[in-house]
C-alpha cells in the first residue's frame, strides 16, 4: 500500500510517496514558491535522478497536481495511476487539545482543525489548503490528519500549565502544547527498540535540535513534558527563535526602539537564537561551528549559549522524571553535530556517569549508541524520520 505524505507550507509542500508495507521510500520532492514568482518543484525517484524545473503554481492545488504528474508521469514517474496511491496522510501542527491522535480526516475533523487557527496562525491554515487541495484532486482517496502536538497531549497539567489567570486557559487554552511530536515519538521508540529495551521501562530525553529545536521527556513510553509551548516559540534558543525569554524584554524593547508586538514578534521569531546571538553571523548551525573552531567570539558565544539551554533543559527534564536512562539527539544539528553532542555532554552531563566515545560519537546517519559501554546514561544518535512515522500513523489507521 502506497501512501502520499504531505507537509504543507504557506508557499512550499514537501511530499514522499513511501511503500508503507516495506517502509521504502518510492519518491519525494518539494514544491516551493507557491503563489510567488519562480514557482519551482523538484522530484526525486528513488534510485533515479533528481529533476528540478521552474513551472508557475498559482495556489496549492496547482502544486499537488504538478506532484501528482510527476509521481505518474511515463516516463519518470513510480505508479501507473492515482489509484495506486491508497492514501495521504497530511502533517499538520496543530490539534489543539482536541487530538491526542492521528485521525481520519472527514467534515468534523476539518472544522476542528480550523478551530485551532488561532493557535497558529502560520501553519495550519496552509496545512488546510494542503488537505482541500488533494480532496479536490482525488476526492476517494482517504486522507489522515497527523499532528505535531499529538503525542505531548499526556503531559501532566502541571507540565502543561502557565502560571497565568486560569481564565486564559479556560476562555483561550492558552497552556504549553509542544511540537515536533512525530519525531519525537519516532526517535524515542527508536531508541527502545534498538537497545531491545522495552518502551514502556524507559525514561528518555529526546532532543530534536534542528533550525526549530525542543527537547521532550518520555516516562514508560509517555511524554511527560516538552520545551516548546503554546507556539514553538518557547523553549531552547533556535536557528531564528529565541526560546525562553523573560516576557517583561517584550515591553521593555517596545518602548525603546519604538516597535510594535507584532515587530517584536517578528524580531523573536525570526531575528533572534544563534543568528542574533552570533550578530547575525548565520543561523546555519555549520556557520556556527566553523565560526566556534576558528575562535570566532561571537560564533563561540552562540555556540556556548546554545548548547548551555539544552543542558539545563536535560537536567530540568531528569529531574522531572526523577532519573534517565537514555539521551537522544535528532534532527539537522542533534544527528549532524559531533561537536554540539560533544560540548553538551562533557562540559555538563559528568553527574548522569556519561563518557562519549569518540569514535562513535563522529559517526553519521546510523540509529546508534554514542557512550562506552560502561557509560551510566545511554546517549545516542537517532536520524529521526517524520515523513515515515507520518506513513505509518496513516496504514494504521486506513488498511
Ligand atoms: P533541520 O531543521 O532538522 O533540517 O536542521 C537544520 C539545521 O541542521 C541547520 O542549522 C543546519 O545547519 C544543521 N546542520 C545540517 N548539517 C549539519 C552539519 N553537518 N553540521 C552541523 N549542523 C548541521
């Protein structure tokens, strides 16, 4: 059974077709500039060459038929027809508290996903637009809604509560929600299953540093708590986001720089993390690193700040859970960064019995252990996988 994944964004779609009975990927490719000048796609088969054209798409329906061709076309495509793709399972950020699952998409579920608009305002619209547009395109096929707030929904209410009037929570919902879910379910039952541990013994810590970062704290196979928050704004320092912050820095800048909330949001947003910390030496985290080797101060800074937040965001997490057996780092930075790994776990993590192994710890893109054996806490790298965790929510729940 072959399922189309869908991540939508305000002018790009990221898609993969996968086989969700072998789990290969079959193609993938991206979309981007929708509804902008120089509308691009790029298709890859897997095993054949990438193709990248220019070609306009006025809105996202035009972009998912451009997908749809590719994925048929004669001569490069992988399926004869659309009826060969038994369904598509679209990412979407946010469910609120409505979904503590993936879910078949019908009337009910896209009114309660519009419902959550207002708790991000960026994403989910695009997300619908992604959905409307291939029920358009291939109205019998069915569609399953996977969020990235889902598995954070077992947080405790002390986990997920502000210390704010409870009138905000009650008119509003405004509590901490989290993020980057998929992977972070993905990476920690990875985990498990490559020690041959069971789940539901463990205490993991999951840190997913990539441009967008958070940290989670699974307890028996439970997300007990997680850095971001009502927005990913919250939390560790990022690419462009600044993470925790005393909220009084909001008014104080307001008045001294003359700037609106919502310039001062973009600033948080988008201006902020290791590209402002860094004087906006880059918020690539490669730039960083050559930046920290070749003492550059302000990459040091950046660096050292960084790796600093995820430390304590560990320490406050193993307190939380009152021990931890196993670290994991994912994404962009956490499966690509040795040296990230390596400055966060020797200069802070000595009190959980960790020693790195070197040799192990340079390695890339395998599901491994980094630690000696001896090591007290387990630390690993697990290459976290989002558009597959999506494919396999979306068989479940369709064969
Ligand atoms: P993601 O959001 O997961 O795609 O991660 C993007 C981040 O991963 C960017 O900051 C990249 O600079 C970073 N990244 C990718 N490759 C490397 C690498 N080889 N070393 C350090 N950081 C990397």
């Amino acid at each position: 059974m072959n399922i189309l994944v869908i991540n939508c964004g305000s002018s790009s779609l990221k898609f993969q077709l996968i086989n969700a009975e072998n789990e290969k990927l079959i193609a993938k490719g991206l979309c981007e500039r929708i509804g902008i000048e120089g509308s691009m796609i790029s298709y890859t088969p897997d095993g054949g060459e990438k193709e990248s054209r220019e070609v306009p798409m006025e809105n996202h329906t035009d972009a998912i038929r451009l997908v749809l061709e590719a994925l048929t076309n004669e001569k490069t495509g992988v399926v004869k027809s659309l009826s060969e793709i038994s369904a598509v399972g679209h990412r979407i950020v946010h469910g609120g508290e409505k979904f503590a699952q993936a879910t078949i998409i019908d009337e009910e579920v896209l009114a309660a996903i519009t419902e959550c608009n207002d708790l991000a305002p960026l994403h989910n619209p695009a997300n619908l637009i992604g959905i409307n547009a291939c029920k358009e395109l291939m109205p019998e096929t069915p569609m399953v809604a996977v969020f990235d707030t889902a598995f954070h929904q077992t947080m405790p209410d002390k986990a997920y509560m502000y210390g704010l009037p409870y009138e905000y929570y009650e008119k509003y919902k405004v509590r901490r929600y989290g993020f980057h879910g998929t992977s972070h379910a993905y990476v920690s039952k990875k985990a498990a299953e490559v020690l041959g541990k069971n789940y539901e013994d463990l205490k993991i810590i999951v840190c997913h540093l990539g441009n967008g970062a958070s940290v989670s704290a699974v307890k028996n196979g439970q997300c007990v708590d997680t850095s971001m928050g009502l927005t990913p704004l919250e939390g560790l320092i990022m690419g462009t986001r600044s993470g925790d912050i005393d909220p009084a820095i909001i008014e104080f800048i307001a008045h001294k720089e003359n700037k609106s909330i919502d310039e001062i949001m973009t600033v948080l947003n988008k201006k902020s993390g290791v590209l402002g910390l860094s004087d906006n030496l880059s918020s690539d985290f490669r730039d960083i690193e050559a930046g920290y080797i070749k003492g550059d101060e302000k990459a040091v800074l950046a660096m050292e700040t960084f790796a600093y937040r995820v430390a304590k965001y560990i320490g406050s997490y193993t307190a939380a859970m009152n021990g931890v057996d196993v670290i994991c780092f994912t994404a962009g930075v956490g499966e690509n960064g040795p040296l990230v790994r390596r400055i966060i776990c020797d200069n802070y993590l000595g009190y959980l019995g960790i020693t790195l192994d070197e040799e192990l710890n340079n390695k890339r893109g395998l599901d491994i252990a980094i630690t000696t054996p001896d090591s007290k806490t387990t630390v690993m790298v697990i290459p976290t996988n989002e558009e597959l965790a999506i494919a396999r929510e979306t068989y479940a729940l369709v064969h």
